[in-house]
C-alpha cells in the first residue's frame, strides 16, 4: 500500500515546496482553468450563484474547495490497492484556503468527521492561498434586496427530496435546491423532477444549483478508481454550505433523508463495516455543525425528517396527488443501470436495499397499486429469491432483522447505537430514533409477506 497526499494548487505560479513524508506518494490538484477560473464545476457553480444573485463568502468557497480534494481521493484511491486490510486508506490532503489559521483550529473536527464517514485515516493540513488569488469569491453589489430564497436544501433526485422540495414550495417557501450529478442516471432524475416542478408553480422563483465534478481515470497515478464513494455526501454537504454562505441571513441547510436510513442500523452483523453507509447520520451532522461554528460559518444543517419512516414522509406529503405523479421519475435505486447486462434501460431494480425501503414506503404511504414505478423484479412474491444472487441477499437480511426485533423488541434502543455515537442526542431523541427504526422495519416487513428466499 501507499499513502496518498492530494495537493491543491492555485495556478501553475503555486509552487511552494511542501516535505512529503517517508512512503507519501503526492498527487497535484489545479484547482484553477486557464487564468483564474476555479475548475472541477466550482467556477461555474459560483457563476450560477451570483445569477441568481447569491455571493458566497471566501469561507464558504474555501468548503467546496477542500469538499475538491476530499472527492479525488475519495473516488480515486483505490480501497482494494491501497490499505494493508483491503478498506482503510491512508489519505492527506494539503489544501489552500482564505484563512489557514481558523481552518488549522477546525482540522480536530473535520478529521473526525471524515475517518467516521469515509473508515479511512485522514490528515489534514492548510496553507496559504497565492496572494495573487487571495480573494476568489465576487463582491456582492450594494444592495437594499438580498436574494429570493428562505429555504436551502439538498435535491438529490430520490424520493425523501422530491417530498422535501413539495413540502418547501406547498408551505410557500422558495427554495434553493441544491444537486450534485455524480452520474448520467441521477442527474436525468434530478432534472426532470425539476423542470416538473418548475411547471408546476410557476410563480415561485426557486432555483436549483447544480454541479458536476468528477475526476479521471488515472488521476492518482498508479492507483485504480474506487467506486464505494463513502465520502459523496460530504461534498453534497460542502455544496450547500457554499451556496449557503451567500444568503444574506444565517440559514438552515435541510438534508431530507427518512430516519431508517439515517441512522441505518446494519441489518446483519457483517453489513456494519464496508455495507453500512453512515452519509446523513446524527453523529456526522452534529460534526458538520461543530464544524460551521469553528469556521464562523453562520450556518446549520438539519434533517427535518429525522423522526419519520419513509413510508411516513409519503403519507403526510403536503400534495400527495403530486406525489403520485411525480413518484416514477424519483430516483432510488443503488444502481439503476446494472439491467443494460439483461438489455434494460435504467430502471429501479427492487431488490436492492434502497428500492426495498422505496416499495415498502409508497406501499404504506400511498396504499396499494399507487406506485408506477418499473422494478426490474416487479413481483417480489412470484418465486423463491435467491440469496446467493444480489435479487436475495437484501431481502434475506432484511427479513433476518425483522424476525430478530419482532422475537425481542427491546433490542431497537441498543441496535441503533452500532452504527455510529449518539451522544449528540438528547434522550428523548434517542428514544424516538428507536422508535422509528422499529416502525421502518415493520414497513418493510408488511412489503415482504409472502416473499420466499433460499440459496440456490
């Protein structure tokens, strides 16, 4: 293995000596295009923002930068080639920003936070930018009327988003939506929703910020890609953040994500390491917000459906008639292009974890036969699954950790501990955490009656 350090540059004139260390193998990011334009879509996104009229701060382009350096090694490192045990990377990043000191006084924070999300050791250390790009961010004009949006929210193109933006736009809020586009599917996705939801209120002026940043094969020389993307929410979170800082007041970035999947209790023991995602857990948020507060960012970010089942958040959508129609171009798959091998377009599977939790929520929030969606696997009933094929094994664990909590129900205040601290919780809010990770199996329980698995 190696350790990885992703060093960001501002031009081809910053080149300032930095010591690697014994065994570090350096990987150069130019975060600049041409003369001064930021590159990796983070130009392009401040442009979007000034149109809309948002100017973010120099702190809050110094996020999505270091968001830059996190998504490369996260997606180009590779896991298997890289770490002694085949999952942990050894990964530095030295990142230029506006403000080394207060960014060097938040590093406690930012590693905690990224060794929790991502099972990899981080380090990370700040340097001054170039005096030349000391100040990147546009001057915001002197104004008398800040910008039109009082909600900021993440728009991700699943379900729990689309009923996060109606809820937004029913309540007569005007949101800025904001969408990273890791891949042609759920950028489709993300898209349609919005142009829909444009035509549909017309008179509201929310936007949507978009940004594509991916990077190539071969980035890290000598090491292969990485597809696992444990670290994609933090640049979905850095996103908001940036955009966030140029509204003119102190604002409330909203991750709409259904408690089951927040918390995301494994399902079996072997799922709590590399299978159990942890991107809008309690205990990463609460690391964000430390994080603002250090940085002097006045800012928060909350999940306002952190007590409720998918299923849940279906039932009590502000317009479910909306819903309904809407519900087919959500996007909730975990790899909804993986039927081209059987000559499908993209489509939901419906066996994955996440399609299971989708069929279960719309069939509890919507009644039966409301959902339009194409499943790959349209009848979960109509034979035995088998567990040695990806069709069963989701199933299986999911009806493995149905039957372990109906057998002992006072499991669920323990279980929802293993993945990750709770302690940022009150009581209260733990209490109802296990409530609603019990209510979300029973969900997808009823889904499952009569579904049969066995291997072979």
């Amino acid at each position: 293995m190696r350790r990885h350090v992703i060093v960001g540059r501002y031009g081809h004139g910053d080149r300032s000596r930095l010591p690697l260390g014994d065994g570090e193998f350096e990987t150069r990011l130019d975060l600049v295009a041409g003369d001064r334009m930021l590159d990796h879509g983070i130009g392009h996104a401040l442009s979007d923002l000034v149109r809309f009229g948002v100017y973010p701060s120099e702190m809050g382009v110094d996020v999505l930068v270091l968001a830059s350096h996190v998504h490369a090694a996260d997606t180009r490192v590779s896991r298997t080639g890289e770490s002694q045990d085949g999952w942990t990377r050894e990964l530095r990043l030295i990142v230029p920003v506006s403000d080394p000191d207060r960014w060097t006084a938040a590093v406690p924070i930012f590693v905690r936070m990224l060794n929790f999300l991502t099972g990899d050791r981080w380090s990370l250390g700040f340097r001054a930018r170039p005096r030349r790009f000391a100040r990147v961010a546009p001057t915001p004009p002197g104004r008398l009327i800040g910008p039109p949006f009082n909600d900021l929210a993440l728009f991700s193109g699943g379900l729990d988003s689309l009923i996060g933006a109606i809820d937004a736009l029913e309540a007569g809020r005007t949101p800025l939506l904001i969408s990273h586009a890791g891949e042609g599917a759920t950028s489709d996705a993300q898209t349609t929703i919005f142009d829909a939801l444009k035509a549909q209120y017309r008179t509201n002026p929310f936007q949507r910020l978009r940004l594509w940043m991916a990077f190539p094969d071969g980035f890290v020389r000598e090491s292969a890609g990485e597809n696992t993307t444990r670290g994609r929410s933090f640049l979905f979170f850095a996103l908001g953040v940036f955009a966030g800082s140029g509204i003119d007041e102190p604002f409330t970035l909203k991750v709409p994500e259904n408690g089951l999947i927040a918390v995301n209790v494994p399902l079996d023991p072997l799922r709590l390491g590399a299978l159990s995602t942890r991107t809008t857990h309690p205990f990463y948020i609460a690391r964000w917000n430390d994080a603002l507060t250090a940085l002097g960012v006045a800012g928060r970010i909350e999940n306002p459906y952190w007590d409720k089942t998918k299923g849940e958040m279906a039932a009590a959508c502000t317009n479910g008639a909306l819903l309904r129609r809407f519900v087919p171009t959500s996007l909730s798959c975990a790899a909804p292009t993986k039927g081209r091998w059987q000559g499908l377009g993209t489509q939901h599977c419906g066996y994955c974890l996440p399609c299971l939790i989708r069929r279960a929520a719309l069939l509890k929030g919507l009644g039966p036969g409301a959902d339009a969606t194409v499943y790959t696997i349209d009848d979960l009933t109509a034979r035995a699954l088998d567990t040695r094929q990806s069709e069963g094994v989701q199933v299986r664990s999911f009806q493995l950790a149905i039957d372990r909590l109906r057998a002992r129900p006072a499991l669920a205040p323990i279980l929802i501990h293993k993945p990750g601290p709770l302690f940022d919780e009150s009581p209260v809010r733990q209490a109802s955490l296990a409530g609603v990770y019990r209510r979300g199996l029973e969900e997808v329980g009823a889904l499952l009656t009569g579904v049969r698995t066995q291997p072979g």
